[in-house]
C-alpha cells in the first residue's frame, strides 16, 4: 500500500463489509443463467496495490490498475445427493470448508505426478475452489471500486481483485 496514508490504511484494513451473493445480481450484465449456490458472509480488504509513481498525489492518470486482495468469513451453500431421502438436500457451510481441495500424490515438494481432490457438489460443480473465487470476483469488483473512490483513491481502469483468503 505504497503511497497511502498510514491512517488511511489502517482504516481500510479494519473495515469489514457485509457480503450476500443473492443481493449482488444484476440482470443488465446478464450474468448468472447457471445456478450457482449462495454465499453470506463478511469480507474486508487486506491488500491494495495502489502505486502512483512516488508522488504524494493521487491521480487517476498515472496508475494503470489498481489490485485489492480480499479475506471473506462467512457460509456458502453446497449441496450433496441423500440416497435415503433420495434428493439433494442443501446445507450452509463454512467457506472455506466448501472451497477446500487437498494435493494427492506426487514424488516430495517438487508435486510431479500428483493430482488434486477436487470437492464437487451439486451446487457449484467441479472446481469449487475456483468458482466460488470467480463469483466473489464478480460481484464484489464495483463495491470495493466504490469504497476506494469515497476514500480518494480513484482509478480510470476497472479494479482488480487479486487473492482471495478465508478467515475462519
């Protein structure tokens, strides 16, 4: 966080906003004609890479992006086939429980020949990891562009969020 203000930063650190992926639908983007599953929760910004060049002033002009990495806490819907009752029956868990996948296999650190346990469910199919990220990409990019801009930093290009982690 190269060129912000100490106060600044921590006050964006400590900011926790409230995240509900059922709210975040916008139909003039057309997005999300396969259903996905639900996310509630809790996220705050971690990271900004918001350098403009060493100059104290922020200007829009001189920053090409603008990347935000993201700490999430909160639930996520996963469903899984009952045989007794014979339906998917659909549970909130906790995120990172949903999105876990674990390596398997392969000859020490170097990870050749391995491959990874993919945790699948009806709700987000295979690659949970990697979906649940692309939607919290998707529907948090304005809200924290917004929230750096009535913090004065602004930026001509679309914001990029970087990592995101879960907090448990």
């Amino acid at each position: 966080m190269k060129g912000i203000d100490i106060k600044l930063k921590r006050f964006i650190k400590i900011r926790r906003f409230n995240y509900d992926s059922e709210k975040c639908y916008d139909e003039s983007r057309g997005r999300r004609w396969v259903r996905r599953g639900k996310i509630e929760g809790e996220y705050r910004i971690t990271w900004i890479k918001a350098d403009n060049g060493h100059t104290a002033v922020m200007d829009a002009s001189t920053w090409s992006t603008i990347e935000a990495n993201i700490t999430i806490k909160g639930q996520a819907e996963q469903r899984r086939y009952c045989s007794s009752k014979r339906k998917n029956l659909t549970v909130m868990e906790e995120i990172s429980s949903v999105a876990k996948y674990e390596r398997v296999g392969g000859w020490g650190h170097t990870g050749y020949g391995c491959y990874y346990d993919q945790n699948s469910n009806s709700a987000w199919g295979w690659e949970v990891h990697k979906r649940i990220r692309e939607q919290i990409r998707l529907d948090l990019r304005d809200e924290v562009n917004d929230f750096l801009k009535l913090m004065g930093i602004k930026n001509n290009n679309e914001i990029i969020i970087g990592k995101i982690t879960w907090e448990k």
